[in-house]
C-alpha cells in the first residue's frame, strides 16, 4: 500500500511525500525510523486514470535502469555507501514521482538494515528484471556490486539502443506501407465509384483491369466501415492473444522462426542476446545453471526459450550445454552451438559468449541495413505501380472509346 504524509524532518523541514507500506503501523514505524515527525498519514487511493491501469508496478525502462544502474556505481566507486548513494540519486527525480517513491522505499528497507538485493527484491512499486536481480545478489556476495551495476548499465544501454535503431530503421518503411495502403483504399473507396458511372453509360464490354478494379471499388465503398471495424478488431484480439495465450503466442513466434531472412534475424537477434547476458551473469558469479535460465527468461522467442530451458535441466544432471543443445542444431544456428562447445572444452565460456553476442548483433545490424536498403525502392515501386495500375484501368476505357 501506499501512503502519503505530511510533517518535518529532524532539521525543521517541512516535507510531503509518499512512502510504501504494508500497514498504516507500518508506514509509522518506517517514518519514525527515518526522523519524519507526520502531520497527516492516510493511504493514498488510485486516481481516476490509475484504476485503467492493470499493472499496479511500475515498468522500468532499459534507458532509465541503465542510468540508474550507472550512477549508482559512480557513486559506490567513490567510497559512498549504497544508503547515501540512494539518497543522492533520489534527488534526481524530483519530478519523476514513481521513481522517487522507488528510491525511497529502497532507502528505507537498507535504513532498516536489509542488503540492496533484498531491499530491490521487497519494494512493489516497480518491476525489475530477474537476471539484475540476481546480478546484484552475487555481486553484493562477492564485493563486486560497482563493477557488476556499470557492466549492467552497459548492457541495459546497448539493448535501448539496438531497440531505437530497429524502431528508427523501420519508421520509413512503414510509413510508407501505411501511406500506400490508404491511398490505394482512398481511390478504391471514393475515386473510382465517381467515374464508375461513366463507364455503366457506355454500354459497352470494358477491359478485365477496369472490370476489377470497379469491383474492388464496390466493394470498398459499400464495406468501408466494414472492413475498418475488423481490421481493429482483428489486432486487438491479436494482441490480446499475444499476451493471454500461451499457445497462440508460441505458434507465432514458431512462425516467425520459419520466415526467411527475417526468421535468422530473429533467431540470431534471441541468441545474442542470450550469450550477452549470459557472459554477463558468469562474469558476476552466477552458478551456471541459474546463468541459463535467468539469461532463458529475457528470450522473447518462446521456442527457443524453451530450448535453453530444458538444455538447463540437462545441464543439471551433469551434461554439457553444448550437448544438450545439439538436438536443437536444426533450429539454432550450429555454429552457436559450436563455439559453446569451444568455450566448455576450454573453460572460456564467459569470453566466447561475449564475443558471440558482439559477432551476432554486429551481423544482424548489417543485415537489417541491407534489408532496409532493398526495402525502400521496392516500396516506391509498390506504392506507384499499385496507384499506375488504378489510373491506366481507368483510363483504358477512354483510349478505346477514342480510338473507335
């Protein structure tokens, strides 16, 4: 729950916040820990727009975690403890009222003598990852939580910005796309049904283009809400799906994976992303097995998740990663499992999945590039040879007419 007060600090200050807490005995006692003498104390109830949100946590962004991650081993590197270098970065989102109230919790729970990874692990005001999670556990273990949260803030970097160049690289396409089908919809719907009745005063046989592209004309302008109202429909419930149905989305995403060209991206794009965060968590510790399946569950791809998660349960009866994973060579790339198997033989796994991450997301950053490169002049040639095609059916009936 949380709670809103109102009092002073022990220095005379007059200050208003919010502070989560089980009960409102609770909420006393946590102020009364931090120095805070409360005028008011009440449970905050949600707003209006808060009640259509479904997700009572907050979900942090790669951009902000990163930040985040990045100040606080700045902060930790310079000899302050993490309860100081809580209260400095708390200071940073003054305007941000999710974040502080975070931080604050946070401060609290270490105030009260906890560790940071249970203080992140208590607080129910926003979601965090799980492999950060654990990265913060081994780390604060092993003494190396400053190090372990700037290669954490690397990492959440690199993903924020592999997320903006795939947005920013498919922005133009898809506008295009958007823009070719509403024109084409456009002149179906409201163009051609004006010079329709034209051609019925003819009474003569018009060509086959002419006759189709009337029909697709009709068939737009009598079903133009029609078709508006399934298309929404139909992504709603596709998203809805997507997120409630286990099965749905396991068969999309097995579709994708069949896909060419854009199925190996997918699939390399999953398989980086596995091996950075995995390079990741060895590097700080983590068992092996719990590597895998922490690096398993950031997989978007529910097959191949599913894979690295049942090659985890091999992995704990004592076989090999690379073993287990050769049943899957099929649906992975081989030379993946191969450098796993280089790795294991080696006792280098940690350096060889960081370089297979930097190999792939490399390779696929190309590919994206040559494929947006392909992609742009085939979009122009679609867009004016579909709207070249309406224009030439319409405009055969009237060559013939001038030529008899």
């Amino acid at each position: 729950m949380i709670f809103g007060y109102k009092g002073f600090t022990k220095e005379g200050t007059k200050v208003k916040d919010r502070i989560e807490a089980t009960s409102l005995v609770e909420a006393r006692a946590k102020l009364k820990a931090n120095g805070i003498i409360y005028q008011t104390l009440k449970e905050e109830k949600a707003s209006f727009f808060e009640k259509f949100d479904f997700s009572s946590r907050y979900k942090i962004s790669p951009k902000e975690l990163s930040t985040l991650s990045r100040e606080l081993s700045m902060y930790i590197r310079s000899g302050i403890s993490i309860v100081n270098a809580i209260g400095i970065v708390q200071t940073h989102y003054e305007k941000h009222k999710k974040m502080k109230l975070f931080l604050s919790t946070v401060n609290t729970h270490l105030s009260e003598g906890q560790n940071f990874y249970t203080a992140l692990q208590e607080q129910k005001v926003v979601t965090l990852p799980n492999f950060f999670l654990e990265s913060i556990k081994v780390s604060e273990n092993g003494g190396l939580l400053d190090e372990v949260l700037l290669e954490l803030s690397r990492f959440l970097k690199e993903q924020d910005k592999i997320h903006k160049e795939i947005r920013g690289a498919f922005a133009y396409p898809s506008f295009m796309i958007i823009l070719s089908l509403v024109m084409i919809a456009f002149m179906l719907t409201f163009v051609v049904p004006q010079i329709t009745g034209i051609f019925t005063s003819m009474h003569q046989e018009l060509p086959l283009a002419t006759r189709f592209v009337i029909s697709a004309g009709a068939f737009f302008s009598n079903n133009f809400q029609y078709i508006l109202a399934t298309l929404f429909i139909g992504i709603v419930v596709f998203i809805t799906l997507k997120k409630k149905s286990y099965a749905f989305s396991f068969a999309v995403d097995s579709f994708i994976l069949k896909l060419p060209l854009f199925g190996t991206l997918t699939m390399k794009s999953e398989l980086a992303r596995f091996a950075y965060i995995a390079s990741l968590l060895l590097r700080s510790g983590v068992p092996f097995v719990q590597t895998i399946n922490l690096s398993a569950n950031i997989l978007n791809n529910l097959p191949i998740k599913n894979y690295f998660s049942a090659a985890s349960k091999e992995v704990v009866e004592g076989k090999l990663l690379s073993n287990s994973l050769v049943k899957y060579a099929k649906q992975l790339d081989n030379s993946f499992i191969q450098a796993i198997a280089l790795g294991e033989e080696t006792s280098e796994l940690e350096s060889v999945l960081s370089n297979i991450s930097e190999l792939y997301f490399e390779e696929n950053r190309d590919k994206t590039t040559l494929l947006l490169t392909l992609l742009e002049p085939a979009l122009m040639l679609f867009v004016g040879g579909s709207i070249g095609f309406i224009v030439a059916a319409m405009l055969l009936p009237i060559f013939s007419m001038s030529i008899s």
